[in-house]
C-alpha cells in the first residue's frame, strides 16, 4: 500500500514479474507480501462498488441550476459507459442489483433522450448476460415490459439495443423465456425481422432461431405469423448477415416435417436461390470466399426442399 493510501500497483506489477517470469510455476507467496495483495484487491473491489454507486446516484439527478440539460445528459451518457465496462465483470454486475441500480435503469429506457435510452439498455444486456442471479432480479425489476416497448422506439439503435438486452435477459433462463413468450414475444419478433432497419432485422432474426430452437412446438405457431413469407423475402436482402440468417431458419423450419411442403409452396424461393447461386459462382474468388456459408446454406435448402 502506498502512503497516500491507494493501492501500490506499481508494487503489484513488480511482485508480479519477480514471482512467475510466465515460463516457470509461480513461486509461493510469503504470508506478509500476500496480506498486502488480498488488502489492495479488497480495497479496489471496494472502491469499483462505491463508483457504481456514485453513478447509481448521480443517474437519477434532474437538472440542476448552471447546469444545461444538455450537459447533464452528456455527462450521464459518459457514466453508463463506465457503468458499462464495470458491470462486464459477474461480481459487478451481481452488485449493481443490491446497489439498487436497475430501477434507475428502468427510468432511463424510457428517457426523451436517445442516448440514454440505448445505453442503458446495453448496460442491462452486460448485466445479465450468462448471469442468472441477475437474469432473475431483472426480471423480478420488470425489465421485460420496458424491452418490449423499447423494441417500439423510432430510433434504431434503441431497438437494436433492446433486442441485445431481451436476448441477453432470456437465454439460458427459462423463467425469462417462459415471460417473453406469454407477453407475445413471438408476434413481437416475427413483425419485427421485416423491419426497414437491417440491424433490427438481424437481431430479431437471431433471437427467433434462438426461441425456437428451444421450443420446437411453436414453428407453427410462427408459420403461422406469416413467417415463411418474411423469410423468402429476407433471402433477397442486400445484407449478407440477414440473408444468411434468414437461410438458416428457413432450414431449421424445414426440420418439422409439416413445414418443408410450405416452404416448397412459397412463391418464387426456388428461382430466388437459384438465381443466388449463380450469381455467387461468377464472384471472384475473395467475394466468393465471403459467400461460403450462405452458398452452403442455399445448396442445404435446395436439397431438402426440391429435390425429390
């Protein structure tokens, strides 16, 4: 510990390259030297939750007299992203919910400001991700609810956000999943993969497959949202991701055998990929390598849906 009372980093750092030279095992710690480094750990843990409280605090500040509006919100967007590279860390992330953070993040997805409400919403997704303590908690905050209308924002990056977040809040945790899909999460993402924003379309597309893979019985369900029509649509995209992704369901639809006869039905899909195909087989060879895994996914749909 240095004399101004803040942890010796630099003593750390040396410690560190005396004791293992990243060839040989470390050596063993002498008991003095490894109280020091359990100190200076605790003391920057201790230090990461009291900024995240500052910020937690700072958040749901209105503004003040001789500070502008746009400075409060300049300032408050710079204090999510911090908030942000904090909560990436688990330990973190499971403290923001007993610091009381997530209500003030509820707040903010509903701000006028854009800015904060994208942000806040990535915070959210950092949080929850492969974090089912915190996947709960945010459920039990009513973060689902305030997704799902952020997925309505006119602003594209909130929406993209927001499926980041649902995405992030629903996998590997079913009692999320089981939320989404009785708040028509399902009708919520087959209306949004024909969104006019490409990065929107993607995301929903992915978070489809995902909730699908994970319960078969509801292809129907989504083929009968139209959702084989939006496909056939989305194979003709300009972007290479959402043509991709739109393949690739189109081939997971096509493992439910009531479905295969309706994707064969679907106007125009056959020429559509045909047309696909050549047009990649006269690419030069780096746009062709590019083009690999949808050409796989075109030959893999043709074989299974028109050849007899």
């Amino acid at each position: 510990m240095s004399s101004s009372g803040e942890p010796d980093w630099s003593g750390l750092l040396k410690w560190s390259l005396n004791y293992c030279d990243g060839t040989t095992k470390p050596q063993e710690l002498p008991a003095e030297e490894r109280a020091w480094l359990e100190a200076a750990m605790k003391d920057q843990v201790i230090d990461e939750v009291s900024v995240m409280k500052q910020i937690n605090g700072f958040l749901s500040k209105e503004a003040e007299e001789g500070v502008s509006e746009a400075e409060l919100v300049e300032t408050k967007e710079e204090l999510l992203e911090e908030l942000q590279d904090i909560v990436d860390s688990i330990d973190r992330a499971r403290d923001l919910t007993s610091i009381g953070g997530f209500p003030v993040l509820m707040e903010l997805l509903s701000s006028r400001h854009e800015g904060l409400r994208w942000r806040s919403a990535e915070v959210i997704a950092t949080s929850v991700q492969n974090n089912p303590p915190v996947q709960q908690w945010a459920l039990d905050q009513a973060a689902l609810p305030a997704l799902i209308c952020l997925c309505s924002d006119p602003v594209e990056t909130c929406k993209v956000k927001a499926l980041l977040a649902l995405s992030c809040l629903i996998r590997g945790h079913e009692p999320a999943q089981n939320a989404f899909r009785e708040s028509e999460g399902l009708q919520l993402l087959c209306k949004l993969v024909t969104s006019e924003d490409t990065k929107v379309g993607r995301k929903a597309v992915q978070l489809l497959r995902h909730l699908l893979r994970d319960n078969v019985s509801e292809y129907q369900a989504a083929v009968d949202l139209n959702l084989l029509d939006s496909l056939r649509n989305l194979v003709a995209s300009s972007d290479m991701m959402v043509r991709e992704q739109a393949l690739q369901l189109l081939l997971e639809c096509c493992s439910q055998d009531n479905i295969v006869s309706k994707v064969q039905a679907l106007p125009g899909l056959q020429s559509t990929l045909q047309a696909r195909l050549k047009e990649i087989s006269s690419m030069d060879k780096e746009d062709q390598e590019a083009s690999r895994e949808e050409q796989s996914a075109i030959t893999r749909l043709i074989s299974s849906v028109f050849t007899s």
